[in-house]
C-alpha cells in the first residue's frame, strides 16, 4: 500500500501532485524509479552547473564532516570558509574582495539591502533606505527580497509586508517601446533609474538591485551594453549602490564565470547562490566591494545581522570544492552548448507561436504569444508555458517553465538552462524535444492547422 505522502506542497491545496519519482541522478539525467532516464534541460532551478556527477565530491563530504560539519562563524574561524572566500575574491571582477555568507538567494539578497543601509548609516546618511528594482524581475521569496522582486504573481497577496520600494521597466528590449537604436533605448530604459532615483529624493535611495540578465520572470532577455554603462554612471552621480544578483546567472550560466563579465561593469555588491554549490548544499553570499567593506573597517560599524548555517565549513569545503571546478575549460563548454543548443533550435524564431527567441551561452528563453505581429500574449487561463513543459517532460526532457513575462499576470515562456557539462548528443536530444513540444502544443491550440 502507498505510504501517505505528509510534505504540503506548494501547489494545488498542499496535495502531492503527480509528479516523476527520481531514483538517482548522473550527469545531465534524472533517473526515474521505472528506469526512464530524463534529460534534466534546466538543471535544477538553474542550479547544478556542473551536472549531477562530481567527481571527487563524496570526498570533500567525507573529510570535512570528519574535521567539523558545523561551527558558529560569529565565534570561530575556521580554514573552510576563509579559503573559500579567498577563492570567490580572486575570482570576482574588479574590487569585489569580500565575502558575507548566507544560506539561499532570497537570504543574499535581504543581507545585501541591509548592507547598503547600514553602509550609508556608518557614513551618516541615515536617510538613505529605498532599494529600487525593476519589474519582471525575481530576487527571492522573504519579504526583503520580494520587495524588491517585480513579478506581480509572486508578490499579490503578500504587499502587506512588502516595503514601499521602487521598480523601473525591465531590462527587456523584445517588448520596449522606446524609440532609436538599441544602444539608444537601452540608454533610455536605463535612465528611468534616474528618473526615480530623482522622484523619491537622492538623500533617500540606498541601491538599485538587478539580475545582470533575465532570470525566471524573463530568462536571457539582455539589454545592450550601454544599458549598465548608464546604469553605473547613474548609481555614480547619485551615490547609490548597484547589487548584481547573480544568484542565477552566476557560475556560468551566461557563459563567463559572473553575467556582468559580459557588460565589463562592475558593481558594488553582487548575490550569489545557486550555482555556487552547484547544488551540493544549501549556499550562498554576497560579494562586497573595498568602498563598502572600507567604510565599515574605518569606522568599525557593526552589521547585525546573521543565519545560523552562514558559511558552515561543510558547505563552504564544498562550495570552494565546487568553484574550482568551473575551470575556463567547464566554462568555455557550456557556452558552446548553448550555442549548440541555440543553433538547433534559433529555427523556432520563424514559428507561429514563438515571439522571442533568446539566448546568451548556455541560458536560453523562449516566449510564446497568441500572435506574433502584434507580440500578444495568450489567455493566461490556457496555461501555454505548462501545457509545453508538460509536452517536453512526456518526450523526456525537464524545462523551466515560467508564466507572467509580459506585465507580471499574462505571458509564457520556457527557459532552458542544462548543466554546462552536458554532452553534444543530450543537446540534440533537448533541441528535439522541445521543437517538438512546441509543435504539439501549436497543433493542439490550432486543430485546423495540418501537417
Ligand atoms: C536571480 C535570483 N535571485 C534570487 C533568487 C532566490 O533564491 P532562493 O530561491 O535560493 O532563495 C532566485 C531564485 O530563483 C533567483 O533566480
């Protein structure tokens, strides 16, 4: 007899939906109890970059639960986290040299809008608070991070605990409506900052938080560099913080090691997780620039605040383990799969119900709309980003599915964002599926249309 199922799940009145049973993972596969092995096309929730299969990983588990899994890094050092720290900061573009720990994205996030504040308090501006961000944008689910979160779905219900902070259009050229060049549009989205930052009063704004490229709510959507050229420019003039989350794009997943490589800026604090651990262990951080790191030094401000897991020496051994692995070799083949991937399947540009197509190494988003002139969206009650996900699963691939893409309620996307690691046959596999999933669900929404 089936054993009761006691987890609350998410969905659907807390009932355990049907969902596949995995056995085991290897690689690039999810093993199912029945034996069908699964093409894992998003890795996770954008997190095992390095695939299921570590090699040497048992090790590093083994030896460092044997020294010391746990210890309070308020009241002890220990090598674990300092060297992992000193890996992230060698690593890290430009003064990025210091490293809080935390324990999820959302936890990042909320530790590094609290950094900002008390960055700002320590140097007396005590006024500065106000985190802008922008719509269709995810950086977690605690009630900091959803507050600066832009995706209407994750947040409705909740406002009563969200913070009055300020969003600005997303980073999101397919649907702009500003007039020019690409160059001059993306000048132009960016300089809503200004705008905002100049609305709510200068004294008030402590930073501006962004996903380098799009996340969940509109995966690979990438502006022109110019964009976080006047991003940085802005946050310079008005002496606010820009905090690169790159909890997702982060170790990989657009091809260098951090997104914001692909646009030459630095910023001044940048989320991590995810990827971080490659999934091997709840993990996470926030990467801090000398500015911020010196004032505290100098004026020897105290930052209260802290998670008791933050940089335990089991994760950490891990994630140091973890890091060193994204080698230039790891990252230079996962941007060739995805442009592999983005090879097979840019066709899908031309397809009826696909409105955008986009990619950026191995991160690839693609959006559907009811009609591609006009780029609208379907009825949201038709649920066209479940029926494709659920159309690839049935063919053996597992996707990242998102809804919401164009104002936060209607639109339907698909991100694919597999392990770096994956082979060249499994991406042809991916390719296949998913072309054929779209397919399906096309014919399904139109029965009049034949072969
Ligand atoms: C860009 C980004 N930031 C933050 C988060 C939140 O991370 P977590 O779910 O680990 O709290 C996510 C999760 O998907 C994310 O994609």
């Amino acid at each position: 007899m089936a054993q009761q199922n006691h987890i609350f799940y998410k969905w659907g009145g807390g009932i355990e939906p049907d969902l596949p049973r995995v056995d085991h993972a290897e690689d690039e596969f999810l093993v199912t109890d029945d034996g069908e092995r699964l093409i894992d096309a998003a890795a996770g929730a954008a997190v095992t970059n390095l695939g299921h299969s570590v090699p040497g990983i048992e090790q590093i588990f083994e030896t460092q639960s044997a020294d010391v899994s746990y210890l309070s890094l308020s009241h002890f050092s220990h090598d674990a986290p300092e060297s992992l720290a000193r890996t992230l900061a060698t690593r890290a573009p430009g003064d990025l040299s210091k490293v809080f720990y935390t324990n999820s994205g959302s936890e990042a996030n909320e530790a590094a809008f609290k950094l900002a504040r008390e960055y700002f308090r320590a140097r007396g501006q005590t006024d500065k608070s106000v985190v802008v961000s922008r719509w269709q944008s995810y950086h977690g689910a605690t009630f900091g991070a959803l507050s600066a979160t832009g995706n209407t779905l994750r947040r409705r219900g909740f406002e009563p605990y969200l913070t009055d902070w300020e969003h600005i259009s997303p980073a999101y050229p397919y649907r702009w409506s500003y007039d020019g060049t690409p160059e001059e549009q993306a000048r132009a989205a960016a300089r809503e900052l200004e705008t905002t930052i100049r609305q709510r009063g200068p004294e008030t704004v402590a930073a501006f938080v962004a996903e380098p490229v799009g996340g969940a709510s509109i995966p690979a959507a990438a502006p022109h560099p110019s964009y976080y050229e006047e991003i940085r420019a802005i946050c310079d003039e008005y002496d606010v913080l820009f905090i690169a989350d790159e909890v997702m794009t982060g170790f990989g997943r657009t091809g260098p090691l951090f997104a914001m490589e692909n646009y030459g800026v630095v910023p001044d604090m940048m989320t991590l997780g995810k990827g971080l651990t490659s999934g091997y262990t709840p993990m996470s951080a926030v990467l801090i620039n000398d500015r911020i790191a010196d004032e505290f030094e100098q004026t020897g401000a105290s930052f209260a605040h802290g998670h008791t897991f933050s940089g335990n020496p089991l994760s950490a051994a891990v994630a140091d383990f973890v890091v060193e692995k994204y080698t230039d070799g790891v990252l230079e083949t996962g941007k060739k799969r995805g442009e592999q991937l983005a090879g097979e399947l840019g066709h899908l540009r031309n397809h009826p119900m696909v409105g955008d197509f986009r990619a950026m190494g191995p991160m690839l988003g693609i959006e559907f709309v009811a009609d591609k002139e006009t780029k609208e969206p379907f009825d949201p009650s038709k649920k066209v980003y479940k029926q494709v996900y659920d159309a690839a699963l049935e063919r053996g691939v597992y996707t990242y599915p998102g809804k919401g893409s164009v104002d936060g309620l209607a639109g339907d996307h698909l991100m694919l964002s597999p392990p770096l690691t994956l082979s060249e046959e499994s991406v042809t596999k991916i390719a296949t599926a998913v072309e054929g999933a779209i397919e399906d669900v096309y014919r399904r929404l139109n029965p009049e249309v034949t072969a």
